[in-house]
C-alpha cells in the first residue's frame, strides 16, 4: 500500500462503495441534496448566471440529457454542470463545511447529477459519487490550511478536485486513473478574493469553471490522459503554490471512519458565512433586550482573522451581493428586520436604517474565537447603547451547524423560499422534487427534477 496521500485519497474516491456509507450518512447527503437544489433555483434571473447560461447556450450542444435547472432545458453534462454550480453559489445560502471552509455542494451536486443523469447511473450510485466529493473536497481544503484560503478561494480550488472524484467516481476509473484525474484539476484550480473589492462577478465563476473542469479532468483521465502523480504534494504542485502551511495528514484523516458529510452546515441567512456567527449573536441580544434599532450606538462584532481577511475590504457595498459580504450591512438587517434573508438584501440593503447601523459597526479580532476556527466558528457582538449600557452576547454554534441544524420540514421551507423567490418553481413542482430526493436510493436511474 503506498504511503503517498494523494493516492490513497484517489484509491478511496474510487473505491468507495453505497453500503460502506453510514445510513446517518446517507440521510445527510440526501438532506444536502435538496438544500443545493434550492439554491441552485435561486439564481434564477441573477445576472452573472445568466451570464454564464447565454453562453453556455452558444457553445454548447442545443439538446442532451442533462437539465440546467435554472431554464429546464437539456444540454450536455459539462455545460450543465457549469451552469447549475454558478446559479448554486450566488444566493449565499448554499452550505459549507467549517473546518475546511469550503463550500462542497455547489461543486458536488452539479457535476454529480449531470453525469448521472447523462450516463443513466442509479441513485444510489449519486449519492455515492456526491459522498466522494464531499470527503475528498473537504480533506483538500483542510490540507491547503488558512494561509490558503486567506488569497485563495478555496470552493474554487479544492472544488476542482471534488468535482474530478465525483465524477471519476460515476466513471468507475481506476485508482491510477484518478490520480491522473487529481493532476489534471489541481493543475486547474483557480479562484482569488480579489474580486470582492470590485464588486465583481467571479464568484458564480469559480464554482462553474471548478465543476466543469473536474469533470473534464475526470473524463479525460478516463480516455488515458495523464496528469500530475502528485499535484497536492508536490515540489512545484498545489501546497508549493498555494499554500504556507499545508498538512498532508489532512488529506487522509480518518478515510471511512470520519466522515465529513456529517460535519457540514446548512446556511440559515443569506450572506457570507463569516457573518453567520455574529449575526447569531446579535439576533440573540435585540431579541433578549427588546433592543430598538435607535438605541444602538456601536456594535462590536468579535471574529477570527480570516473574517477579518475576506469582509474587511468590503467598506461600502454596491451591490446585493457585495452587501452580503459586508459585516455592517448584515447586521444592520438583523438589528432593523431581525433577519437577512434573500428579500432583505434585495429590498433593504440600502435602507437608511440598514446603512445607519452599518456605519456603527466594526470587526475586532479576538484570540479565543482566533483560537476555537475553524473547527468551531463562535459569534460574540458587543453593544454599546445609547443610554449608556453595554450588553453582550455569545453563540458558540450557529445555526444551521451539525449540532444546531435544520430539520428536514426546515430544509424543505428553505427551498421553497428560495424556488418562490426567483419564480424558477412552484410549490407543487418543489414538493415533488422533495419526494424524489428523499427517494433517491430507491430509484433505478438519477432523477430530473423538472420534466
């Protein structure tokens, strides 16, 4: 047995099987599943989305088996997969694995369920694949450590390599073929921070361009293509570039016995993740002291560095989605509407009580929660009122987070809200795609959720 990582981590990938799975296990996946299909149709009618549709439409083949959902028209599986991962990620409320930081579904699911669907695997044989993704996309993130993440955006990154073993897995390439797999998406990943300065729509393109080229990686390696043996490892592979503090002992943590689907969180608000925490925390305090929004005078809200890293830059917000990256706008919805949903951003991010509180707020790091991330991602917010009290508040575990998740009636609702939003489904076509989803292991070939 080799004692290099990165091939036990492909001989893992292509291994795997649905009864080594945890039944606990399976349900997550399954639970994940439908919480990616909502927000998938949530990025209905979002610009850069439709961006990435129109040209998918131009280059891309006018008929197949696979649906992009956000049209319900049928197209190959990689310009599928494309277009469903860019219109998962730009709702924010797509979910996220903490330890990693690293968003698994939109760069799982789509390259998941298009090759699926296009090669007629079974649900069982999804769910399996998505499994794969989910562990080997999380381990990578977590081997490419904070000194990654803190420049690179690590769903963009480690999501090719996700991509490449969920659909090697539906491939069934071989061990040897998976590696050249990893070697052809390691040698792909992409995805700077840069762009939230600019209000930029690259977002939306890391996931599309991740799930698209791990599976042409993973199709490739299957025709005898060759890629790098040890792209994560390597002198001049990915920890060499991208990364300060690597740690190859993530890569392979516990393969088969823990297992990283459990670990993932749902996103209950509609913003960055960063924010989740604090906005937590102070829902808990305005709610616990009936605090009005004019008896604010400052918020503090107390973070770890890499909150800091990726909101920081983000000081005066021009867009709904540039607003759901910046600390004040989040909670100033939460201190004026106790919520900061999809509807919120949209209709209030620029309301003069939204940005009143906004320009009261601020980030101060703080050791303990520096010291508790990202395993555990704590909100602490510190308000100063205008009479003269100081109050507090602490959430150790967000909610959404394995210990603090949501129900499967919650996860339904959510998906709902997200369908009505952008209009891209009824309730009636949503219920049915719930039974279909919660009868996935049942199902002879992988479903279409829309004709």
């Amino acid at each position: 047995m080799t004692d290099d990582p990165g091939k036990i981590l492909a001989h893992f990938a292509t291994t795997l099987r649905f009864e080594d799975i945890p039944d606990p296990v399976r349900r997550r996946a399954e639970d994940l599943l439908l919480d990616w299909l909502g927000s998938a149709l949530a990025g209905k009618g979002v610009r850069p989305v439709e961006a990435i549709e129109r040209f998918a439409v131009r280059m891309g083949p006018a008929g197949g088996d696979c649906e992009v959902l956000i049209t319900r028209r049928r197209t190959s599986p990689l310009f599928a997969a494309m277009v469903n991962a860019a219109s998962s990620h730009v709702a924010e409320q797509d979910d996220v694995h903490n330890g990693s930081v690293f968003h698994p579904a939109t760069v799982v699911f789509p390259p998941a369920l298009a090759v699926a669907q296009s090669i007629g695997s079974s649900g069982q044989e999804l769910l399996t694949a998505a499994v794969v993704g989910y562990e080997v996309g999380v381990r990578v993130g977590e081997f490419l450590g904070q000194a990654h993440y803190k420049v690179f955006h690590t769903t963009g990154t480690a999501g090719t390599l996700a991509a490449a073993a969920t659909v090697g897995h539906l491939l069934r390439l071989s061990p040897h073929q998976m590696v050249d797999a990893f070697g052809s998406a390691g040698t792909q990943a992409a995805g700077l921070w840069e762009f939230l300065r600019d209000a930029a729509d690259s977002k939306a393109l890391h996931t599309a361009k991740a799930s698209a080229d791990g599976l042409l990686s993973a199709y490739l390696a299957q025709d005898g293509f060759t890629g790098a043996k040890r792209i994560l490892t390597g002198e001049q592979g990915m920890a060499a570039g991208m990364s300060r503090n690597a740690d190859p002992a993530r890569l392979t943590d516990r393969l088969g016995e823990r297992w990283a689907v459990g670990e993932t969180s749902f996103k209950y608000h509609a913003s960055c993740r960063h924010t989740h925490p604090a906005a937590d925390a102070l829902l808990q305090l305005v709610e616990t002291h009936a605090l009005p929004p004019e008896r604010i005078g400052r918020v503090t809200a107390h973070v770890h560095q890499a909150a800091i890293d990726v909101l920081g830059p983000v000081v005066d917000p021009q867009t709904v989605h540039q607003a759901k990256f910046s600390m004040g706008t989040v909670l100033g919805l939460i201190a004026t509407r106790h919520q900061a949903g999809m509807s919120d951003f949209e209709e209030h991010f620029r309301d003069g009580q939204t940005t009143d509180i906004a320009k009261k707020v601020s980030m101060a790091f703080d050791r303990d929660v520096e010291a508790a991330y990202p395993a555990r991602w704590i909100g602490k917010v510190t308000v100063e009122t205008t009479d003269g009290r100081t109050l507090t508040a602490q959430v150790d575990e967000p909610k959404g987070d394995p210990g603090n998740t949501l129900s499967r009636p919650e996860l339904e609702d959510k998906a709902l809200a997200l369908a009505a939003y952008s209009h891209a489904a009824s309730a009636e076509e949503m219920r049915g795609a719930f039974q279909r989803v919660w009868t996935l292991t049942d199902a002879e070939h992988a479903p279409r959720f829309f004709g």
